[in-house]
C-alpha cells in the first residue's frame, strides 16, 4: 500500500468507530506487515514501534459510549502490548455525555451557561 496524501478519519458513534476500527486495523496489516515491523524496516526507522503507522495517518473516534472507546486500542492492534503504537496515531473524544441525570437538570446548565447558543432552540422551562 502506498500513501499518496495524509489520511483522516473520524468515526462518530458507534458504527463510524467499528468502521474506523477495521479500516485501521487492516491499515496497519498492510503497511506494517505481519510482523508489524515492515514500514519501520522499509524506512529505517529503527525509534519506531513495532505496528507504528506513519503519522499522515490519523483517526479520531467520538462516541457517546465510553466503554466502547476504551475497547478500541485493542481492536486495532494485534495484541496488547503494542497499544502504545496505535496511540501515536489515533484520538479519543471523550466527555460527551453531560454529568446530569435528567433532562430538566440539563436544560438549566445549558440555560446558564450557553443561553446565547441555545435560546432559538431549547424549549421555554415552563413547556418542560
């Protein structure tokens, strides 16, 4: 496989992160080889990791399921302890779900703190 531009990818929920996933894992079959070193060897990076992508390739993941993106560095990786390869090229978009537990809780936070961006849209607190 040859890289001609930098690569992007952003998986949003869980479908986009599954994609994305896949797409890396298989990224990192074909540009690293079965042994994760071939990218390193062709290159003579010898500082690089065993599975390393080269740092054109980035993927950011986002999902409202925490627990699934703490899965995802191992879905990448052939075993564990090359986790730490699949860091340098991948991001995790984490804290998206708000700390609240009800919907009226959320309204009064994004009221107060956000009342610019949310008052055409968010409904009246008396119609809640």
């Amino acid at each position: 496989m040859r890289l001609y531009q930098p690569v992007l990818f952003v998986g949003l929920g869980g479908t986009g992160c599954d994609i994305g996933a896949e797409l890396e894992r298989r990224m990192r079959e074909e540009i690293c080889g079965p042994g994760g070193n071939d990218f390193r060897a062709l290159r003579a990076k010898e500082g690089m990791l065993p599975y390393q992508l080269p740092s054109c390739v980035q993927f950011v993941y986002a999902d409202m399921n925490q627990a699934e993106l703490d899965r995802l560095p191992r879905r990448v990786v052939p075993g564990s302890e090359h986790i730490p390869a699949s860091a340098l090229t991948a991001s995790y978009v984490t804290g998206l779900v708000p700390d609240v537990a009800s919907y009226p809780e959320l309204a009064v936070r994004l009221r107060l703190e956000a009342e610019r961006v949310v008052d055409g849209w968010l409904p009246p607190a008396t119609q809640e």
